[in-house]
C-alpha cells in the first residue's frame, strides 16, 4: 500500500497484500472528479477512498486506521517491540 503492506496472522505467519496506490488520473476516474490536485495530495491514492468518498470525516479516519495498523499492528508485532510509546 502506497503506506506499505498489510500482513494478516495465521497461525504464526502472514499474508502480505502489496496495495499500490493510484495513479493520479485513476483517482480522478474512481472519485469522479474532473481535477482534483489538491485532494489527491490530501488524501492520497489509496483505491478504497472511492467507495467512501471525500465528504466528511470518513476519509480521514479511514487513513487513520489504515496508518494506525500498519504502524501498531504489523510492524510492532512482527520486529516483537515492547517499549511501543519510546
């Protein structure tokens, strides 16, 4: 993903999807814009945007929760890190 990979544990081991963000003209094309620079660097390129839109707050928390699980979820239990706050 544009942020990395998102890894799903099984029983010990994992799956990485490798998600690539979209081109800018695929974004424009998937949220029906016309010419949208400024959102496309807002929001990113992440495909599944096209399905919530850029209206309101789901965006944004989308994005949120994406970071947060590559961030604490995969990356702090696959490195096995135990000081997460340091």
């Amino acid at each position: 993903m544009l942020l990395g990979e998102l890894a799903t544990h099984l029983s010990g081991r994992y799956v990485a999807f490798h998600i690539h963000s979209l081109y800018y003209q695929e974004f424009l094309q998937f949220l029906g814009l016309e010419n949208s620079f400024e959102s496309m660097l807002k929001y990113g390129g992440m495909p599944f945007l096209a399905n919530l839109g850029l209206e309101g707050d789901k965006p944004s928390e989308y994005l949120r929760n994406v970071y947060s699980t590559i961030l604490l979820k995969d990356v702090v239990a696959r490195e096995n890190m135990r000081n997460i706050s340091f």
